[in-house]
C-alpha cells in the first residue's frame, strides 16, 4: 500500500526511527568485568623510610617544569625541545590516531543513515526476456539505514569502551614520553656545563704540567735534575693531553645527544655567559641550584605516574574486550530499513502517492562456530591477565626508581662534600709538596705524584656535582614531574 507523504515528514520519520534504535542499543546490557585495581606489589614504604625523612613541600606532579627548573637558558631548551622533538611529535600524533579510531568505534553504537537510490530491471514472471519480452523496472530513492545492530547484549558499546581506554592511554603515554623528554635535556644541559668544567680542569692542569716540564728540563739541562725527572713530568704531561683529547670528544658526543632531543642544533647561548675558569667551587654547575622533592608514599605513584595510569588504561581495555567476547555467544539482532519513494517509471518517482517503506530485522543465534566464539573469550581473558601483569610491572618498576633516586639523594650530598675536603687537601698537598721541593726538601717525585692526585680529585668534584643535580632530576622524573605546563594552568 502506498501512503503519499510530504519529504518533510519523512525525515521527521527517519530522525526519529534512528533515536529510537539509538535508546534501544543505550538500554543493553553490559558483560565487561568490573574494573578493580591490583593491589601494589610493592611495600608501603621506600627503603629506610625515606619517605619519611623527605623535606616537606608540593608533590612533584604538581609542579610545573617552567616552576623546578628555574634557570632561563634550561627552560628554552626545553621548550624548543617540546616543539621540534619527534619523539614527542610522534606520541601527539598517535593521540589523535586514537581518537580517530575510537570515533570509529563510537560510531558504530548508532545507525548510519545513507540516501540512496537504486534502478532495477529485470523479465516479468513468466516472460522470456529477451526483446520481445515483457521488463518490469522499478526505481526507488530515500533514506537507507543498513545491517545496523541492536547492542542488547553491549557488543558495540564493548568494543567502543576498550577503544575509548586505548586513547586514553595514548594521552597518558604522551605525557611520559614528556616528563623523559625534559628530564633528558635537564641531564644533558648539566652534562655539558659538567664537561665544561672539566675542560676548563684539565686545561689548567695541562697548562700548569707544562710549566713543570719547562722547569725540570732547565734543571735538567744544567745538572740539577735527572732525566727519570724529566721523564715522570713528560708522562704527567702527555696524561693531561690525553685526557683533554678525551673529554673534547664526550662534549662532542654529549652535544650531539642533547641537539638530538630538541630536534635543532643547541643555541650559542644554552650554557654559561662566562667561559669556565676551572674554578669547581664557583663553576655554573655548582652554583645550579635545583629544589629538593618529598618523596611521598608509593601509592601516590598510582596517580602520579602517567606510565602506571597508562598501563590502567590498557587493563580497562582489557575488561572491554572480554565484555565483547561474551556478548559474542548472544543473539545479534540487526535492521536494515529504507524510506522514500518507488515507481515503476523514472518519471513519476517523486510524484505524489510514491511513498515507500521497508523493514528487515534479522535475528543469528550463534550456535556452531567450531569453538571460534570460545577461543576469543579464552583469548581476552589471557590479555586481561597479561595487562594484569603489565601494570604491576610498571608500579614495580616505578617503585625502584624512585628508591634508587631516594638513595642517591641520600648518598651523593655527603660524597660531594667529602670529594671537596678531598680535593680541598690534595689542593693544600701540591702547594706543600711543591715549597718543600723548591726548598730541596723532598723529590720531585713527590711533586708530581700531589700533581696527579690533585687533577683526579678535581675531576671527581664536577662528576659528582653533575651526578648529584641529574639525580634530583631523576627524582623529579620518576615522581611524576614534568607533564604539567604553566602556560595551561
């Protein structure tokens, strides 16, 4: 029977037809697990309680980069680095694959309406088709909504949850490949400043060693030293040059490494204003002060830490998936519905009284699939454990991180000042060791071995400093610091 019935009215048909298959897929249920977060498998504490002995102040995650990192030259570097690194150019952009795809999937929860048309001609029951053959033709035109599934059993709603967790994890995972990115030109911003002063060390003491060897070939030369004195001064020398010649080449690799993470080669005037005077106790790397963290309890970690909220994330998606593969075993329920118009004639198909409609549900039972159905939901649950085992992974990965942090922090304060004390007497010793020797009261060999000893106590000095301030940006990193911005806040 054929109704006529204005275009207007037909689409009011087909917006509400669709909000009702849309409420009634809204209305199914759901078979994905409760989602319950694995308990720690760690202790509640750090080791020695270290959380206890922390300074007080705000959390690391709650300070903003710009806010911890407080030196001009560092934050630009940082910031260039958060702009042309393709690390992090690569995770934004798996964010925005994953929205795409969970828009997909969202999709997929209401029914697509399509316009269409269609022309069909073909012989009339009984006749011969062929020329003299009678054709019947038929053209329809309207509305389309095609195989669209009733989620009673949460199927599509199932699949759509697990790709909403999947994008956001991507933004989690974003956020960490930040807090690494910045941490590591932090690390290697002070690698430089420490490679620097060590240069400025061990051209000082080269400069110095060939004073000595000019001193001790004149003596030398006029029968007041021997030549083993000569010889033990051109040994000390040429060490000097090869340790110049070695730490030439780490700044040159550690400067490769750093232009690396921005994406562009490091700016003139990322390091110090001034050159470096070998002076390790006004250097710019001990004058870098970076603020102590509380350390916190290891639960904080949970929210704390983007990697561990990523790897929740990926739990969740886990519990989708099995939701899914239960559903599978239910009846799936489609539709497939067109409205419009249909005659039997081109020319009259929207002349009034063409109006047309059709309705197909379809009902499948699954009821032998050679165990396919069975193995999928064998499958999910073996990948919900498997994300079960990740995720506690990450927490105890987290949890040594920071006690490794915390141990450092605990230790290097106090290496350091004994590492100055040292170099401070081996400083006192070579000035000694050289008046007793211009006075002749001890050997040269005395001279040279306070000389040695001064030049290693030295280097010790910068690598602790520079060992001691990146470990308080591993703290910083491990804790959660680093994927706030103050210009969002």
């Amino acid at each position: 029977m054929k109704v006529s019935l204005p275009m207007q009215t037909v689409l009011t048909m087909a917006r509400l037809t669709a909000l009702a298959l849309a409420a009634a897929s809204a209305a199914s249920c759901s078979f994905i697990p409760a989602h319950v977060r694995p308990d720690e498998p760690v202790p509640t504490t750090y080791p020695g309680d270290a959380s206890a002995a922390a300074p007080n102040g705000q959390a690391a995650a709650d300070i903003e980069w710009q806010r911890y990192f407080g030196d001009a030259r560092l934050q630009r570097l940082i910031d260039a680095a958060l702009q042309h690194n393709r690390d992090l150019r690569i995770a934004v952009l798996n964010i925005e694959q994953a929205r795409a795809q969970y828009q997909v999937r969202r999709a997929d929860e209401l029914p697509t309406v399509n316009a269409g048309a269609t022309a069909l001609r073909q012989p009339k029951v009984g006749g011969s088709g062929g020329s003299g053959g009678s054709i019947s033709s038929t053209y329809t035109a309207g509305l389309q909504i095609t195989s669209y599934e009733f989620d009673f059993f949460g199927r599509v709603r199932s699949l759509s949850q697990a790709q909403l967790a999947q994008f956001l994890g991507t933004e989690e995972a974003r956020k960490t490949v930040q807090i690494s990115l910045i941490a590591s030109v932090a690390s290697g911003w002070l690698g430089l400043l420490a490679d620097d002063e060590l240069l400025a060390v061990t051209r000082r003491t080269l400069s110095t060693r060939e004073e000595s060897m000019k001193l001790t070939q004149l003596k030398f030369d006029h029968g007041a030293s021997s030549e083993l004195d000569v010889r033990q001064a051109e040994s000390l020398l040429e060490g000097a040059r090869v340790a110049l010649a070695q730490q030439l080449r780490q700044r040159a690799q550690d400067e490769n490494a750093l232009a690396l993470l921005l994406g562009q080669p490091v700016p003139a005037d990322a390091l110090a204003a001034t050159a470096p005077t070998g002076d390790i106790a006004t250097s710019a790397l001990a004058e870098t002060v970076l603020p102590d963290l509380p350390a916190g309890l290891p639960s904080d970690l949970l929210n704390r830490r983007p990697d561990i909220r990523q790897a929740e994330q990926q739990l969740i998606a886990a519990n989708a998936n099995i939701g899914a593969a239960r559903a599978a075993f239910f009846p799936r329920i489609t539709l497939s519905t067109n409205i419009g118009s249909a005659s039997t004639e081109l020319s009259g198909l929207f002349k009034a009284g063409s109006f047309a409609w059709s309705f197909a549900p379809q009902l499948v039972l699954p009821l032998f699939d050679a165990g396919r159905n069975q193995a999928n939901l064998d499958a999910a649950q073996v990948g919900r454990d498997i994300a079960v085992a990740q995720y506690e992974r990450a927490v105890q990965s987290a949890f040594r991180e920071v006690a490794d942090a915390l141990a450092g922090r605990a230790t290097l304060g106090n290496q350091l000042r004994a590492q100055q004390a040292q170099a401070k007497a081996e400083e006192t010793r070579t000035k000694l060791a050289d008046l007793r020797y211009r006075n002749g009261a001890a050997s040269y060999l005395e001279v040279l071995d306070a000389q040695r000893s001064l030049f290693t106590a030295q280097q010790a000095v910068v690598q602790v400093q520079a060992a001691e301030r990146q470990n308080r940006v591993t703290l910083y990193k491990v804790l959660g610091g680093g994927w706030k911005s103050a210009v969002s806040q």
